[in-house]
C-alpha cells in the first residue's frame, strides 16, 4: 500500500499492511523548531530549519525527515494558516484577529495571549464592530497556493493529503475574549457567548467552504481542531455543552460532510470519554490526539473495545512522560503497546500526543519512528 491506501485502510477500519504513520501532516502531530533543529544535527542533515508556524513554534519538516520516518501524510494548510499574524517591533505577536501574543525569554516556549482585544464588558454592538475588522475570507491569501499544492501532491504523489482548515471557532471565542472572560460568558451570558460564537462561526464557514472547494478532489483527511476538554474531563458544564458547543460543532461536521467526501479528524485534547459517541453521531472519522495522560484516556485497549469499532484514534503516544523523559527503549515499549491496542482490524494512525515540544530528545523521536515492530 502507498499511503493514501494505509491512511483510508485504517479510517475505514480495515486493517493495511502495516500501521500509518502521520509526522507533520497536521498542525498538531508536527515538531518544536528548537527539538526539529536538534533532529537534525542528531541525522546529521545539512538543513537549516525554518517555521512551518511562527506561532505555534513549528519547524517546516523536509521532505528527507518525512520519507526516513515513513510519514503517510503530507499537509495542505490555508494562507495565514495559524491566523494572519506576524511578530512586530515591540517584540509582540499580532493575529487576525487582534489578539496580541508575547514570547517567553526561553526559546523552548510559545507565544502565550496577553492581551483579548474584546476582553472586559463588552455587548452585541462591540462584536459586531470587532468582526469588521477579522480575516475577510475574499482575502486571496487565505487560498493563495492551496489548490495548487493539494493537487500536487494529490496527483503527483501516494501521500494522504490532509487539508488544515483554520482554527476552530471556540479557540478564537477564547483568544479574542479572553479565557477568563470567555468562561464567565458561559455562565452569566450565555446569549452573548452564542452571539460571539455565531459571529465567527459565519466568517470561518466561508473560509473553510473556500478552501474545501480550491481543494476539492484532491484531498483525503479535512483536519478541525480546537479543545473543548481539560486533563480531567469536559471544560464546561454539561448543560452548557448541550446548550452552546454541541449545536455549533454539529453545525461545523454536517458542513464539512455536506462539502466534501473527505475523511473529518477532530482535534480535542485532554479526556474527552464523554464527547466520543456525540462525535460518532456526527459522522466524524477520526478522534486525535487520544492523549493518554489525561484521565480515562490511558486505557486504551479499553477506548479500542468500546469505540473502535465506530471512530478510529489517531495519535496516542505519550508527550507528557514518555517523549520528553523516557529512554530510547521507553519510547519503543509505548509506540508496542499502543500499535497492540488500537491497531488490530484497522482504526489506528501513529502519530504523538500533539506536536512533539523542545524537550523531546532526537534520540526517542528516531526511536518512535524507526522501529515500529509490535
């Protein structure tokens, strides 16, 4: 099998000729530049790495690495991916959307929100004011190059293309309000939460409709992503689950599934138990990151006996403990038992829990790629 076949064999829940593989194919199973820059000394490559996301500190991974570590997928992300953004003079990271990012004096972190453009009390009114000013999907940049690279590789290549669609809406109702803000909405406002939510939903369909038709027949997986869930479980009540997130991401998956034959992947760390069979309702393909440090989300001959028959999982092996601390030979144990869990009868792409951070040795990412023997 090429992999497009593997990738679809195994969404599909049959079993390919061995397990998928997916580094760098989405925004979130990629590598930190300062551990990418380290992989490459480590090779012994003469590359000199450069952001696939300034942003979210990602490396653009070449196609040597991807090929030595058998890589099934290969991304499509739109213009400005990561929200048109760029760092200015002061220092700050700008999107957008408004918000403003800083970057810690550590290299190893992130740009971190430090400041809401809508944060405070805000009404109706102001909302609709802010949304004159976000991303305009006639932007030629947001699809500049997109349809051209989706055929590429689509015609040119036995790679699974997966289209990146933009951030999803309850991230940007978090950014552009404020986390603190955003959640006591929930709460005390919940009309005004469905309003914000609303307004950026409207803009971000029209994105992803666009994208979806530069691309259309020429891509495999359509990656949304956003997280609803914390370590320990849902991030909101489950009355206001009900009431606000369910409705607006049934919206986004019957969209997606209107537009495109597509396989969906949804992105949502932490443990997300309680949301899989309203995903599977919805029709989505594929659950990642399957983070297994979270509660409930360690067991995963359990979640493969429970749900694997109906969604498959993608991702599973472990950023938190593992990659970052583990040996080499730790590395191999977990990339075995999760292969032994999810694989069997297909529903299974190997990919880390979320992209591999600054810590992560070269050593264990060779060791999670190189030997992938059950």
């Amino acid at each position: 099998m090429n992999g497009r076949e593997r990738i679809l064999a195994a969404l599909e829940h049959r079993e390919p000729d061995r397990v998928p593989r997916d580094l760098g194919g989405t925004i979130v199973t990629g590598i930190n530049i300062v551990a990418y820059r380290n992989l490459v000394r480590h090779l012994g490559l003469a590359e000199a790495p450069t952001f696939f996301s300034e942003r979210s500190r990602l490396a653009d991974i070449s196609e040597a690495v991807l090929q030595r570590f058998g890589s099934d997928c290969r991304a499509v992300v739109a213009g400005g991916a990561f929200g048109v953004g760029h760092p200015d003079g002061s220092g700050a990271y700008v999107d957008g959307y408004g918000v403003v990012r800083a970057f810690p004096p550590d290299e190893r972190g992130h740009w971190y929100v430090v400041r809401s453009p809508l944060a405070g009390p805000i009404t109706r009114a102001d909302v609709t004011a802010a949304a004159r000013t976000w991303p305009d999907p006639d932007d030629p940049a947001l699809s500049d190059g997109v349809a051209e690279r989706a055929r590429r590789l689509h015609t040119g290549t036995g790679y699974a293309v997966v289209l990146n669609l933009p951030i999803g809406c309850i991230h940007l109702a978090q950014w552009v309000r404020g986390f603190e803000d955003w959640l006591a909405d929930l709460a005390s406002d919940p009309d005004l939460s469905i309003y914000l939510l609303d307004t950026l939903l409207e803009r971000w369909l029209e994105m992803s409709r666009r994208l979806i038709e530069a691309t259309a027949g020429h891509v495999d997986v359509i990656l949304f992503a956003e997280d609803v869930a914390l370590q320990t479980g849902p991030m909101v009540s489950p009355t206001t689950y009900a009431r606000i997130i369910r409705p607006y991401q049934q919206r986004v998956f019957r969209a997606l599934k209107a537009w495109s034959p597509a396989k969906v992947l949804y992105h949502n760390c932490g443990a997300v138990t309680w949301q899989i069979e309203d995903l599977i309702e919805e029709g989505v393909d594929a659950l990642n990151p399957v983070q297994v440090s979270a509660r409930g989300m360690d067991d995963t001959a359990a979640l493969k006996r429970r749900f694997g028959d109906r969604i498959a999982f993608w991702g599973g092996i472990d950023t938190s403990r593992i990659l970052p601390y583990g040996t080499p030979d730790d590395v191999r144990a977990e990339v075995r038992r999760r292969i032994g869990d999810l694989a069997p009868g297909g529903g299974y792409v190997l990919a880390s829990v979320h992209n591999l951070q600054a810590d992560v040795p070269p050593e264990n990412i060779c060791a999670m790629w190189e030997d992938l023997t059950p």
